[in-house]
C-alpha cells in the first residue's frame, strides 16, 4: 500500500486518505487473526504522510491500539504540499512478447467479411470428435473457432486447455471466452497470464451466466468484476503491469472483445450498456442468435453510430424440440411463433428438418453481409457440417464484395 501511494499525485481539490488492515489475515489453531503490531502500524503511517496522505484510519484488524501508534508517530509531521511522484513503468522495461501477434479479428473484420465459428469444448474426456472438428473448421480456413467457458453455468474442459493444444497443433486462430462468474481477481489475472504465455490474444470478456442457470447445486458464483473489469484488466496487462502495479516485464497483446444480446425489449438500453463496454476498452462485438432479417437490420441502425465492428450470431436450429429449448430455457435467446411453426410441421423429418434449419439460415446471412462484415456460426451438439455449409455460403456471396465501411 505504501508503494502504491509513491505513484499518487497530490489532488488539487481533494485529500488523499488510506485505512489500511493490521495485516494479512493468519489462520491459528483454525482461527482467524491479525498481526498484533500496533508499534509498526505508526510507523507505516509516517511513510503515508510522506507520501502526502492526509486522513489516516485504520480497518480490518486495528484496534485502539493501533490507532494510539498513529497519533503518537505523526504528530511532529506537516501535510506534505509537494512530492515527488514515481511514474508507473509501462514500456521502457520490456521486451516484445516471444509469440508471434496475428492480425486481430477486429482488423479482420474492418477489412473484410470474416466468420467465426463456436465450437463448445466436450463435457467428457472423450475429445477425439472435438479435435477432428477443429481439423475440419481449419481446413475450412475459417477465422478463428471461439471457445466457450462453461457456458450455461455447465461444466466442460477447460477451453484453455483446449486453446494450448489448438495452437500447437493447428492454424486456426482460438477465441477464448473469459467468464467473471468462476474466478476470483487472482484466478482471472492467473488466467490471462496463461492464456498470454500460450500465445492467445483474441479473448471474450463476459460476466457469465449465474451458476444457478445450470444444475450443479451448492455452486457459487465469484463476480469480484464484471466484464468491464476484465477489460480494464486486460488492457493493464497489455501495458505490462497487473493489477498492483508491478512490473509483467513483458507486455500481453490482447484484443478484447464483448458480448450483446440485441433480444431484448428495449434496444436502446442494450446499446447504451454496449457504450459503457467500448468505454472500458472493448474493440469488438459478438451477439447472441438471431432468428429474424428485421432484428440483423434493427441491430445495424442501433449501433452503426458506434463505429465498431460487430460479428452477428446465427445458430442453427437441430430440431422442433431444441427451438423450443433455445426460445423458453436460454437467456437472450427468441424466436418468433412463426419459426417455431415450421420446425414443429417437419419434427418427424430429419432431413427436412436440417433443410429447414440450413435455409433459414443462410437467408439470415444474406441479410447479415446487407449490412456487417462479420458473422459468427453458433455449432450446436457438434454438428460442424452445418457449421461449415453456412460458413461456405458466407464466402460465396461475399467473395467479390467489397468490406463494410
């Protein structure tokens, strides 16, 4: 705490203040505690002065004690008026990052019609379906493949897991979702330094569905920050500093992207909610299915304002039973009585079923590449054909057309 206020100016109209804790807390014979060191707490109080703090208290862990120290150690100090402040290093220190930086999605994307794929990570240890699909997608040459994190509060391998071997093992370029719902500040800055060493940039911030959603009772949900928080998390790490400001002595290069749900009542909010995301540091947008041409054209008057790109969802429906699913059971997710009429007349066909949903589809990507530049595939249960048929169709109709600006 002391070094943090070495990097503090002195406000012009406002007193710098600090309440630290006795100490760490200690467990004892299963008890917790602090450090009685109520002698050292005085001391610390004089370097605060120093450093040009004026309200000193104390929290977690003083007592009358402690705050005896304070006054008896600084009662001979005057305010400090003038400091020398210690600036933060962010780029003299370090070294290029060892991997090699692609170009981002959001470049891609500014460019060009680009498609990306999700691909969710399996529930079981049995990945040879998984792996052969991520063959297919990068045979394909599709984009990047976006990795889930245990979406629907449901447990699956970890996609870091899944990204390190896709990165040692193919071309594609991994997306990785990064939920707030199961990690605590320690874990998410453990996550991102890993995700950095194995050479992923591309990442998704999101909070996370609530545990709840899913069905693992007793589960908890951490929410120490939003995605928002990621993003300024992140963007701290791509300056080579973490959250204490110490030195990564390298920097990380993420590129961030956010999450939108445009399956709502009131679009205006959800845009004025997607402004505060690019305010954090946000570049880029990804949305939850759509299954209707006015809601892709709704979506474009909302946020073409916004100047940033966005990659706009389609998901395949499987069959009359998981519309249903997808319409009543999955947050942010709707479809109109008229799609669900058409699957329920075909729902003992499954052929006609899968023509159906291909058909729809691909009118929706029409309207998608009218209007944006990026499309992202929903796979639903592992059906990559269908995934790659769409993803086929994307680049026929957009091969000779020009990038929307």
């Amino acid at each position: 705490m002391q070094e943090s206020f070495t990097h503090i100016e002195l406000p012009e109209h406002a007193y710098l203040s600090c309440y630290p804790n006795a100490s760490l807390l200690d467990i004892e014979n299963s008890e917790f505690k602090y450090s009685d060191n109520a002698q050292y707490f005085g001391q610390v109080a004089q370097n605060l002065i120093r450093e040009g703090v004026r309200l000193i208290g104390g929290c977690c862990g003083t007592t009358p004690e402690h705050i005896k120290f304070i006054k008896e150690s600084i009662q001979t100090l005057k305010p400090v008026n003038d400091k020398k402040v210690i600036p933060i290093p962010t780029k003299a220190l370090f070294n290029p990052s060892q991997n090699k930086v692609r170009q981002s999605l959001t470049s891609k994307v500014q460019e060009r019609p680009t498609v990306i794929i999700e691909l969710d990570t399996p529930k079981h240890l049995d990945t040879d379906r998984f792996f052969e699909n991520i063959a297919k997608l990068d045979k394909a040459n599709v984009d990047a493949v976006t990795l889930a994190d245990n979406s629907l509060a449901t447990v699956r391998i970890s996609n870091i897991a899944a990204a390190s071997l896709i990165k040692q093992y193919y071309n594609i370029e991994p997306l990785v979702h990064i939920t707030c719902r199961d990690r605590n500040l320690i874990g998410l800055q453990s996550h991102l330094l890993g995700l950095s060493l194995i050479g992923v940039n591309e990442i998704l911030a999101i909070t996370g569905d609530p545990s709840k959603v899913g069905h693992l009772p007793g589960a908890t949900n951490v929410y120490d920050v939003n995605s928002k928080g990621l993003t300024e998390l992140a963007l701290r790490f791509n300056q080579g500093i973490n959250t204490d400001g110490d030195a990564l002595k390298k920097r990380t290069h993420f590129n961030i992207a956010g999450a939108f749900n445009p399956n709502v009542r009131k679009l205006d909010g959800a845009v004025k909610r997607l402004e505060k995301k690019i305010e954090s540091g946000m570049s880029y947008f990804i949305t939850q299915p759509v299954y209707s041409k006015e809601k892709i054209i709704e979506i474009y008057h909302a946020t073409k304002h916004l100047n940033k790109p966005f990659f706009i969802g389609i998901m395949p429906i499987a069959s009359y039973k998981n519309a249903l699913f997808l319409h009543n059971e999955v947050p942010g997710i709707k479809m109109s009585d008229e799609i669900l009429q058409q699957f329920e007349a075909v729902k003992d066909d499954k052929a006609k079923t899968r023509e159906l949903s291909l058909k729809l589809s691909k009118d929706l990507i029409d309207t998608v590449h009218e209007y944006f530049n990026g499309l992202y595939i929903i796979t639903p249960f592992q059906n990559v054909e269908d995934s790659l048929e769409l993803a086929a169709y994307s680049k026929s109709i957009t091969a000779h057309k020009e990038a929307i600006l």
